[in-house]
C-alpha cells in the first residue's frame, strides 16, 4: 500500500455523485449555524427556528420538492443536504427534516394536484410550519392499529377527528410544541359506517397568533436527553372538523355522498404502499447517523495523534494514544465500518433516487426492496452511531466529556436514533419478513407466519437480492478454491462467500423452524413467529453486513486512484474480518472456520491495524468535515501542541506534551 494518499482523490470517491450538493453546504453553513453549547431549551429552539429559516435558499432537504413548487426534484440530494446538516447542528438537521421530510413529504407524497397547488410552496418556503402526527402513546411501531379516528359526515361533508383516549395521544410531535401551523395526521378513515385503514389529513392545529385551534389541545414533550433545538410535542384532537378536501387522497378518496374509494382495494396493502413513500424519512436517518458518527471518529482520531499517555523505558517521550494497540483496537475497526456504512448508504441513495425521483410509476417489486434495505441500513448506521461516539467519548478520556468537545451532544443528539422513524429491532423483523415472504401482498400481518407453506428453494433466492455489483461479486465468489483453508482470510471472493453462506444458512434454519411451527401450533402463529424471533433477528443483521460488504466492493472497483483503491481496500478488509471476529461463535460452531484459521483471524487483523495506522489521519480527513464544523475546543489546541512538541523536540525536551490525569 502506497505511503502518499492523494487526499483530494480520497474525498472525490467518498462525496460521490452528489458533490457538489456537499461542497455547496461546505462553503456556505459558517459559524452561526454551529451549536450553542450550554443554552436552554428555550434558547435553542429560538436559535434553532430563526437558522432553519435562514438556511440559503439552495441548500436543503428542499431539494425533492418538484421545481415549480420551489425545490428542484433532486430526491438524492436531499439525503446529502441532511447528512450535511447532520455535521453541523443535529437539531437543525431534525427540524429540517420534520418540516420538508416528514411534513413536506407526506403532503407531496400522499396528497394530490389541489393540495401541491395550495400548500407545497409555502412549506418549502418556510412560510408554513407543520408537523408529523403518526406515533401515539399507545401505538408507536405499530402504526396500522392507530387509534385515532377520523369519521366522515356526508351532512356536513367533514371529517370528524378525534382521539378517543389518553393512549391515543399523538406524542414526541417534532414542529408541535412551538412552531407548528398545520399537521399531517394520521388516523383511521370511518366512512358510511366501515373503517378503511389509516390515511393522513392536513389539519391545521394553530391560528396566525399561534394560539390552538378549537378543540386542538397542545402540550410540550418535556425536557429530552438530546436535540434541544426541536420542540417536541403533543397533540389531542377533540371532535376537530376537517373539511372532506383536506384528506391527502391519492391512494384514497372519499366522495360527497361518503363512498369509499382507492386504487388499492386491500386496506392492508395500501397502508404500506402509503408508508412504503415516506421511506426518504428512515433513509435520511440513517444517513445523519453515519455524518454524525464520522464527525466523532475525526474528533477522536485527531485527538489521538496529538494526546501523549505514558512512556516507554527505552525511549525519552510519551506515547501518543494512537500508536497503541488498544487504541487502534477501538478506532480503526469502527472507522472501516463507517467507511463500509457510508458505500451502502450511497448505494441506498442512488436507488432511491432512482426509484422514487422519476415521473412515471413506481416498480412496486423494487419499492419493496428499497423499504427493506433502507430499513436494514437505518438500523445498522444507528446502532453503530451509539456504539462509536460512546467509544470516541470514551478514548478522548475526561475531555471527551465536556460540552465544548462537541461529544456529549453528539451522543445525546443520536441516541433516539435508535427509535424514530422505526424501532430499530422492528425494522430488522421487517428485513426478516422480507427476505422470508418475498414481500407478499400481506406482509404486514402476522398471520403469514404460521402458514406451512415456507418453501426454502423459493425464499433462497432473496436472499441474494441483487446489489448493484452483483455480478463483481459472483465472479470473485466463482474464483474461490474449493478448500477453504487454501485461501488467505484477506480474499475477497472468501471474505464475500463466508458472508454470503452465513446468510443462506441462518435463512434456511429460519425457515425449517417457522414450518417446524406450523406443523406442531396451527393455530397459535404468534407463538411459531415469536419462539423463533432470535433467529429471524440474526437473519436480517447477517443481511445487512452482506449487503453492506457488497456495497464497500462495489466502491472499490469504481475508484480509479490506485492509492486510494489500494488503501480502501485494506480497510475493506479490515472490515469484514472485524465482523468475522465478532461472529467468530457462530462460524466455529457451524464449521466455517477451524480453531487455527479462527486465531489466524485475529493476528490478521492485529496486523492490519499497524498497516492502517499512519492513514488514520487521512482516513477522518476524507471525510472532508470543514474543521470548523467539528467545534471542538481540544482540536483548537492542535497547532499549538504541535508547534511545542516540534520546539521541545528540537531542544532535547522529554517533557514537550506534560502527562494529564483522566
């Protein structure tokens, strides 16, 4: 591997198509949209709300709009715009997101030509705020049993909505609790007498004073762990009247007279395909996730090559936190991750993008499979989200836990991550469903389990859902020896088939035991899903590492730099040994490694963390994160510390960076 990293090369192939939506928000997010550290809520929710105002007119989740209502239909580069904010302010970025992702969306999405005409500019021009009314108190991920109504009355050609009970408070409302016009609610649609599912009404919740509406009850969510800036809220509807044009009616409609009518005829099939729209939501999630996650890896990372820690008997100087091995242990493996994330949700982007950003209608086959890996990734970049900046924290020792070292926020401001815009363990069942179903019409029921009907020939093939560098990878795989053992760990037609074969396997055991079920439990499918949800849940995370190593090969081969293809590719491998050795248990247990090749792993990767560690720095570089932006009061000292231990060094000083205590 090459010494010398084109850094410029490096940062073209992680920006990717969209570099100049990145570049654009480089330059021109300065200072005043970086975080306040020690305001109240108060005082961040103001800031906050005079920002997102002031965001320039070109930059933005805004972007997916259509041009004539103000954005310019670049659904991509509105993923990019929120990863973006996500390195700058995560509150900015949430509020954001609720008023052009979450709100804005839905109306785009769910409404038709009359409510595009009458609301979409003044949402993407900021002149109307609203919010997401989904979630209740009662019902989060289980959104099909909200219980909300919303009852059509052909006297008075209105809607009544209403929440029955305390449980069916819609609740954690971001835009609600201070800046919210209107709302997307979501209910059950009573009509003539018969429910039809839920559907979603623009309703407003405030007159131009900000005061409630008639029968509109607003309430604060309370003080949060995290994400000061956004004012959660509540909200209870008491026989509210919404008038019949107000229901967002592209995938239903009701007539004057109360008939009932939709494109879809199964209430179960609908719902889906109207959540299956709103799925730039959970895509952009993921994608803040990682932005935020490689904002704590430069901080730690940088940190670590300028923090001394102990000396060594034959040498006059301390030893900087990066050059020990415990300290590549945690960083380096965590970064290839990061970099192994950041190629799948640039992949995800692109289909995205190509799914839902044309004119004409959408595949319904390759929507499902967009929910399925959007859901998938969100749960993986989360989740490591939590994990590395609780790392990081923890590697910067007593600094990392102050305010002005920007990793406290980082970690409060991920932490519900985790849970909106999907459970993170229900999104996994839902890439489970997936693969198990092969995205039958019914998915969202569980009653699908019990059928003994599961055939493992026919599931096996999604199971290989065809990734865009499908055909690279088969041809590595058909490269592989037929011994294992004659193939060195850092093969990478070995490291996809050891992926690739752990997911056939814990698929087709999910299968055996779900028909296992259903012949002994007929009429108990609850219990037959339920007894076997541990293995279901190993299926969809063995999934999404599958997945997710395809993408980072797929970006290898497109890099034309040899430096930094050669480079990339030792991260790759670091990579997916790291997680071979995490899973290390099952591979022994089912035979795919044997006790010696298992140890050998382990000094491979040894090996390659001292290989990677003089591109550490370059590594966090290529994210190209504007210093800045990092707003981190001990990568302010940087210079200076260098500058004394080039001074010190020169003058035979052992004592150029003192030891510090923590």
């Amino acid at each position: 591997m090459p010494d010398q990293i084109d850094l410029a090369r490096l940062r073209d192939v992680l920006d990717g198509p969209w570099a100049a939506v990145r570049n654009a928000h480089r330059e021109h997010l300065d200072a005043r949209f970086l975080p306040v550290y020690g305001e109240t809520g108060d005082q961040a929710r103001e800031r906050i709300t005079r920002l997102l105002t002031e965001l320039p007119a070109e930059l933005g989740m805004a972007s997916a709009f259509p041009t004539e209502y103000g954005g310019s239909s670049d659904v991509g580069g509105s993923i990019i715009a929120s990863e973006m904010l996500a390195q700058v302010d995560l509150s900015l970025m949430v509020k954001a997101g609720v008023q052009w992702g979450l709100f804005g969306g839905a109306v785009a999405a769910l409404g038709t030509r009359r409510h595009h005409d009458a609301y979409l500019r003044d949402i993407v021009s900021g002149t109307i705020f609203g919010c997401f009314a989904m979630t209740e108190t009662g019902h989060g991920s289980d959104v099909q049993q909200l219980r909300t109504t919303c009852t059509y009355d052909p006297q008075t050609q209105t809607f009544d909505l209403h929440t029955p009970h305390e449980a069916a408070r819609k609740d954690y409302i971001g835009n609600a609790a201070r800046d919210g016009r209107m709302a997307v609610v979501f209910a059950q649609l009573i009509t003539n007498g018969r429910r039809h599912g839920v559907h979603a009404w623009l309703v407003p919740i405030r007159d131009a004073q900000g005061n409630p509406l008639p029968g509109v009850r607003i309430g604060d969510a309370g003080p949060k762990a995290g994400l000061l800036g956004v004012d959660n809220g509540r909200l209870t509807f008491d026989h509210v009247q919404v008038p019949r044009d107000m229901l967002l009616d592209r995938y239903g409609q009701v007539a004057p007279d109360g008939t009932y009518s939709s494109p879809i005829e199964n209430d179960s099939r609908r719902f889906f395909t109207m959540l299956g729209t709103l799925v730039r939501g959970r895509v952009s999630v993921g994608g803040a996730a990682s932005a935020a996650t490689k904002s704590a890896l430069t901080i730690a990372v940088r940190y670590g090559d300028i923090r001394r820690q102990f000396g060594t008997p034959d040498a006059d100087r301390e030893v900087l936190l990066n050059d020990y091995l415990a300290h590549q242990r945690k960083l380096l493996p965590a970064l290839a991750t990061t970099y192994a994330l950041h190629f799948a949700q640039t992949e995800l982007v692109a289909a995205l993008s190509e799914v839902q950003g044309g004119d004409g209608p959408v595949d319904e086959h390759r929507q499902r499979e967009l929910e399925s890996r959007a859901a998938g990734l969100k749960a993986a970049q989360t989740w490591h989200a939590t994990r590395t900046i609780q790392m990081c924290r923890e590697a910067c020792g007593g600094a990392g836990y102050l305010a002005e070292n920007r990793l406290p926020s980082l970690k409060a401001d991920t932490d519900v991550f985790t849970t909106f815009e999907g459970d993170n363990t229900v999104l996994l069942q839902l890439v489970a469903k997936g693969l198990l179903t092969g995205y039958r019409d019914e998915f969202g029921s569980l009653d699908g389990w019990g059928r003994a009907s599961f055939v493992a020939e026919q599931v096996r093939e999604m199971v290989l859902e065809r990734t865009a560098a499908r055909s690279l990878i088969e041809r590595l795989i058909s490269a592989v020896p037929g011994r294992d053992d004659e193939v060195a760990v850092t093969d990478r037609g070995w490291q996809l088939k050891i992926f690739e074969d752990r997911e056939r396997h814990l698929l087709d055991g999910a299968v055996r035991r779900l028909r296992n079920g259903a012949a002994t439990k007929k009429n108990r499918p609850f219990d037959i899903f339920n007894d076997v949800q541990d293995h279901v849940l190993a299926v969809a995370a063995a999934h999404i590492d599958r997945i997710t190593l395809e993408a980072f090969v797929a970006g290898i081969e497109d890099t034309a730099d040899t430096a930094v293809r050669a480079l990339l590719s030792r991260v790759c491998d670091l990579y997916a040994l790291s997680v071979i050795e995490a899973n290390k248990g099952w591979f022994l247990e089912h035979g795919r490694l044997t006790p010696a090749r298992s140890k050998a792993i382990t000094g491979v990767v040894n090996g390659l963390l001292k290989e990677l560690r003089p591109h550490m720095r370059t590594l966090v570089d290529g994210f190209a994160i504007p210093d800045s932006w990092l707003h981190a009061a001990i990568l302010g000292e940087e210079p200076r510390r260098q500058e004394t231990m080039t001074a010190h060094d020169a003058a035979g000083d052992p004592e150029a960076v003192p030891a510090q205590a923590g």
